[in-house]
C-alpha cells in the first residue's frame, strides 16, 4: 500500500446552469519521501487537486488513503486531526494573519490543537533555520515576499506534518527568492518530508522525484523524475 493513494478521484463544480468537470478520473500513488509536482495550465484542477488531497475540500467520487486512513470516510472532527497530524500546507499568497508577529503566525496551528502545547522553541528554531533570527517579531507587512513566505514555511512544519503540500509557493515571488523556497524544499524532501506541490513552472521539475501534468481536469503524464534520495 502507497503512503498516499488516489484513486479516480472526480470533481464537478455548478455554475449557474453550467457544471464544468474539474477533475476526471484523476489517480496517482505516492510513496513516502516522495516530491511531485502538479503541474499543468491555469485552470487544468492543480488547486482543485491539492485541497482534496488536503481534505480541505471533498470529491464527487473517488477515494483518498493516507497512511492506511480512508479520508473520506473520517468525521468532520477527525479530519481536522489528520491535518493537524498529518500535513503542512503552503499557499501561493503566504495567508499568514497580518496582526499576528510571525513567532505568533507559526505557532497558530498548535492553538488548534486539542492539547495544550508549547511550541514557542521549536518555533523560534524553525524560523532560526530559515534565515529569520530577529524577524521574530516583526509583522507580515514589515517583512518581504520571501520572508513572509518563509514564515509561512515554519507555520507548515510546526507541528511536523509527514506531508507537505503546497500550491505555487513561489508564484509571487521573484525569480531568485523562489529559486532559494524551492531549495528549502529541495532540502526538507533530502530530510524525508513527503512534498506534492503545485506549480506552473517547468524549471521546477529537477526538483522533484515525480511529476503529474494536469489538462482540463485529465491527468496527461505521470513521470518519475529521480529516485528517492
Ligand atoms: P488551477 O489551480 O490549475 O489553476 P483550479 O483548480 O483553481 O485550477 O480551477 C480549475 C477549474 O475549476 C477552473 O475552471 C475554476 O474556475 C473552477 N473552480 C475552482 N474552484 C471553484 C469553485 N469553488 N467553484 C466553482 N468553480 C471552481
Ligand atoms: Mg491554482
């Protein structure tokens, strides 16, 4: 059993009068320690794709296991454990919370949590590791593109998710600010983190280990790329 398998997963969205079939049929495994890219047009489902995969949002069909569990078939409830447990998102526009400090910004997913933690160590040790010593502090709005990125970085790995998942982490970033995210990356899949992440530029594929190329909702090509480090 793959780490991470879907299964003909189908998703429709209603328009008006209009439904337009977003994902067809869409199927891939993956193993652990494994980075794909989603790749593919605007518009082909990549988002779509991710937040399913996420369990942020829910297919018309198809099925999703991680790690034995079967997504779609968990309460409201423990769907929200298995993010918290499992995944580190990343979003293209950072959505980091702008009258939160970024210590604070990286600690907000522990406060979801059930239990009672205190991550403010290992908090201040992530954002250490990404070049944030004495940005602690600082608001979103007093630090750059790729700061506020790297923060959003931390908050993903603060509750050390087995899954990264991230949709064009790097799209509003210039080209060298992105290139230095995709090596955190590059470096964290080196340290075993399972990544899919959704881009669409081609450059980022000698990153990944697999690549899946998304059209009108059809998955096109599955590519494996390299072997798992
Ligand atoms: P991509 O990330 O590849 O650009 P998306 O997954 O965002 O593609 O969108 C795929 C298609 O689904 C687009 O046609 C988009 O307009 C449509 N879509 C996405 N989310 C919704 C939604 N919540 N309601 C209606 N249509 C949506
Ligand atoms: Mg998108």
């Amino acid at each position: 059993m793959a780490f991470i398998e879907v299964e003909k997963i189908n998703k429709k969205f209603q328009k008006g009068k209009n439904t337009t079939h977003v994902l067809k049929n869409v199927s891939f495994n993956v193993q652990k320690g494994e980075f794909w890219v989603v790749a593919g047009p605007s518009g082909s489902g990549k988002s779509t794709l991710l937040s399913i995969l996420g369990s942020l949002n829910e297919p018309d069909e198809g099925k999703i296991m991680v790690d034995g569990l079967d997504l779609f078939s968990l309460s409201h409830d423990e769907r929200a454990l298995f993010r918290l447990n499992y995944l580190g998102f990343v979003f293209q526009n950072f959505h980091l919370l702008p009258y939160l400090t970024a210590l604070e910004n990286v600690l907000l997913p522990t406060l979801a949590y059930p239990k009672k933690l205190n991550k403010k160590d290992e908090a201040l040790e992530l954002l250490k590791i990404l070049g944030l010593s004495g940005k602690e502090n600082k608001y979103p709005r007093e630090l750059s593109g790729g700061e506020q990125e790297r923060v959003a970085i931390a908050r993903a790995l603060i509750m050390e998710p087995d899954i990264l998942l991230a949709d064009e982490p790097t799209g509003n970033l210039d080209s060298k600010t992105g290139e230095e995210v995709l090596n955190i990356f590059s470096e964290l899949n080196r340290q075993g983190k399972t990544i899919v992440m959704v881009t669409h530029n081609l450059a980022h594929l000698q990153y990944a280990t697999h690549a899946l190329f998304l059209k009108d909702g059809e998955v096109l090509e599955i590519k494996t790329l390299k072997e798992v480090n």
